[in-house]
C-alpha cells in the first residue's frame, strides 16, 4: 500500500492544512522533514497552509519557508478564515 500518495491524496481533496507545529526537542515551532514536505505540497496545489506556531528559523530552509505563503495562528484556531 502506498500510503504516502494515499496521504497527499486527502491533502489534495482538502481546503488547507493544519500544521501542529508544537515544540519538540527544544525546537519551538518544529517542522519536521515529513510535515515540510507536506507543506510543499499544499503550496504547489494552492491550498491555504495555517501553521499553529511560527515556524523555526533554521538556516537549511529559512529561504524556502519564507517563499510559501501561510498564516501563523499563534496557537488560536479561531483566527482561521
């Protein structure tokens, strides 16, 4: 089963995403490879991408998130729209 496309397949019948982008191991905003890669994936779709928490400011992608449009909702899912 592939269960990578079955999972971009529900990200491309969908609105958004919801990046629960938590702390994790002292990281806070911690976006992992998999979830970036998600990320992307939205972007290339038009997809609205909502992060619960900035993103953090690593130097190996810091270009590459700033080029994808999102909304950071400082933990508050009240302010989707």
């Amino acid at each position: 089963m592939d269960l990578i496309r079955a999972h971009f397949e529900k990200i491309s019948r969908g609105d958004a995403i919801l990046v629960v982008n938590f702390e994790k191991n002292g990281v806070k905003g911690w976006i992992g490879a998999n979830t970036f890669w998600e990320i992307g994936f939205a972007h290339v779709l038009g997809k609205k991408i909502f992060l619960m928490e900035p993103p953090p400011t690593f130097d190996y992608f810091a270009d590459e998130i700033k080029a994808i449009d999102f909304k950071v909702l400082d933990g508050d899912l009240d302010r989707i729209s």
